[in-house]
C-alpha cells in the first residue's frame, strides 16, 4: 500500500507510467503437463482412502506418486488452507510465491503445484475444478489463491491482541506434530504459506489490498489433483468458514471438509514418470 507521494513525479511521469509491462516468466518454456494423460487416467480412479478435516481443524492424507487426489466440499460453503510436503523429505515443500509467479494469483486445471529449492519442481498438477466457471468477478476476484499466508495466531495477536489456537497454521501445526510424532514447535519450520482451496479472494483496486468475498463453493464441489511425487498433504478447515466475514476467531460457521484418494489403472501411466529434481547445478558462482 502506498501512501501520498512526498516526492515530486519527474517530467517524463506520464511516459514512464505508459511504458507496457513484461511477463515475469513467461511459460511456453515450462515443461507443459500431459492433460491428455491425466484426463485418461482419471476416468479410472478407484478410491482407496478418504479422510475428513473437522471443522477449525486440520488432517494429513498420503498421496503416493501417480495417484489423484480431491478436495471436497461436503455440508456447507467451507475453506480449506492446503500444505504439501514431500513424503519422504519435509524440507521439500509446496513454494506458493514461486507458483503465483509461474501461474498467476489462482490456480485451476492445468496448473501445477511448485516445490521449494533446490528441489523445485512440480508436486502436484490441477486435473479438474468444479469451480472453474467462476473466472473473474467485477471485484477482480477468483478462487483458489495462491497469494494468502493462511491465518496465522501471530498476525492475530498483532491486530488483534488475542490468543486464539485454531488459525489453519496451528491447526497444520498440531496435524504435522501427530502424523510424524514430532512436537509442535518441530512441525512449525515445515508447515508453509499455503494454497487457498475454494477461497475467493483478490486485491482492493485502490490500496490493492488483499481481500476476501464469500466462497461460491457448495456441497459436492471440488478441485482434483495428480500427484507428481510422493505427498504428504495438509488441509485445515480455516475458522473462516466460507470467508465472507472473519477469519481467526470462532464466530464463523464452519463446515468439514474431505480429501479423497485414488488410485488408476497401472497402465494408464505409461510413459509417465515423476518429475526429476531440479536441473540447476547449485554452483550458484562458487569458485
Ligand atoms: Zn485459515
């Protein structure tokens, strides 16, 4: 946010602002994910697990590579703050800054979920999203974010000077300790800015700041993921509920929400393999 100017624009101000902007990173040099694979493939999903997120609280599921997985909203307009770990190593995570700048504020099908370095490299690649008719709104909004932090109890205490312990970090928090036996304050370096599933949110025209608006998701909509390695995933049940109002705090209504897993037919997946880590030679320079 920017405030009033205390210095004086330049003559070429005009000229300078009219100056056409530049994609960051362009990506038709991303290696593209095969859609025609993946929509193959699910047309041969057999569910082998399902696990419930409780509301205001969160749950790990385990995604073995090549399988999908979704997110599913059951019994009422629910947010849900999504962490992806590497199974076998936590230090890789889900990289919510680098995916945003590869893919835009929100993600859909055909997106893909970037690791954290060195690693970086797709974790998960968005196969089908109910809420993919929602596009844009007039407010510039849209859902499934990757711009939000997830609700934290420190910002909270900071704004609003208020111990409050079901925010989607320590819910994450407290889920990471349970499922690897580790103590709270050991799941806390691993837990990570997230993906916002059915948020919808974007930023104020004026100030540009971050902003949120009532989910439109409903009972049996989803979004469905292809696992390119091994996850271990994370999903909080945010205390925001559909995020129309508040969020850290326990005013909210506040829904469940499920995450599925699937397996498909082994020789659906021929010829794909897990991506490899990344390519970089991590000299970075070094003499
Ligand atoms: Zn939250």
């Amino acid at each position: 946010m920017k405030y009033k100017p205390e210095n004086p624009a330049p003559a070429n101000a005009d000229a300078l602002r009219k100056i056409a902007p530049t994609v960051c990173y362009p990506i038709d040099t991303l290696p593209k994910p095969d859609m025609a694979l993946y929509r193959a493939a699910r047309k041969t999903l057999t569910l082998v697990d399902t696990v419930i997120t409780a509301p205001r609280e969160a749950c790990c599921f385990h995604v073995p590579a090549g399988h999908f997985f979704r997110i599913v909203s059951v019994e009422g307009p629910q947010v849900g703050d999504l962490n992806l770990w590497n199974a076998n190593d936590l230090n890789e995570t889900f990289y919510s800054g680098k995916t945003r700048a590869l893919h835009g504020t929100h993600i859909s099908t055909g997106d893909r979920m970037w690791s954290s370095f060195p690693a970086m490299r797709p974790m998960a690649t968005v196969t089908y999203d109910t809420l993919d008719w929602y596009g844009w709104d007039e407010y510039g909004g849209s859902v499934h974010d990757v711009i939000g932090t997830r609700c934290d109890p420190y910002t909270n205490d900071v704004l609003n000077g208020v111990d409050y312990h079901h925010c989607c970090h320590s819910n994450l928090i407290r889920a990471l300790a349970a499922e690897r036996g580790i103590s709270p304050n050991e799941a806390e370096v691993f837990v990570h800015d997230v993906m916002n599933v059915f948020m919808c949110t974007g930023f104020t025209p004026d100030t540009k700041q971050y902003f949120m608006k009532a989910s439109p998701v409903r009972p049996g909509d989803y979004i469905e993921f292809f696992a390119e390695i091994d996850l271990l995933g994370g999903l909080s049940a945010c205390p925001g509920g559909d995020c129309s109002s508040g969020h850290s705090s326990d005013t909210a209504a506040c829904y469940p929400l499920k995450v599925e897993i699937f397996r498909t037919d082994d020789d659906m997946l021929k010829g794909w393999q897990s991506p490899a880590l990344n390519g970089y030679s991590r000299s970075h320079g070094w003499p």
